[in-house]
C-alpha cells in the first residue's frame, strides 16, 4: 500500500525549506488504507466473479443496459 513521508528528510540542515512551517501546506494524517483495502478486496472479488461465473456479468451488463435503455426512453 502506500505510505506518505511525514518527517523531513534525513541531512537536510536545521532551518531548510523542508524545515518550514508553512499553515497551509499541512498534510492531514492518512485515515484511508481501510477504504483502500476494501476497494482492493471488491475490485479482487469482481475480478474472480468475471472468471470463475461470468454469466453473472452477462447479466449485470444486460441490467445496466437495460436501465440506460430506460432513461433515454
């Protein structure tokens, strides 16, 4: 997964820009690997559903299409 840097660099010498504090360059702590899991679990799901059983795609291909259908209509 992926992880943001919220340290300064190692070197960088005291009172450098990665030192600044700047109030509206702040990085809020990420809160979003449980969402980023649970889209990886889903994305993982369909794809398994699309080999193992793919008349279940079929049919949901055939559901969004009749639903378009409908909203043109």
């Amino acid at each position: 997964m992926t992880q943001h840097v919220r340290e300064k660099e190692p070197g960088t010498a005291p009172g450098a820009s990665a030192d600044a504090d700047v109030p509206d360059r702040d990085v809020p702590p990420r809160r979003s690997e449980v969402r980023e899991f649970i889209g990886l679990a889903l994305a993982a799901g369909a794809g398994a559903l699309f080999v193992l059983r793919p008349e279940f795609y079929a049919a949901g291909v055939h559901i969004l299409a009749t639903q378009a259908a409908a909203l043109v209509h």
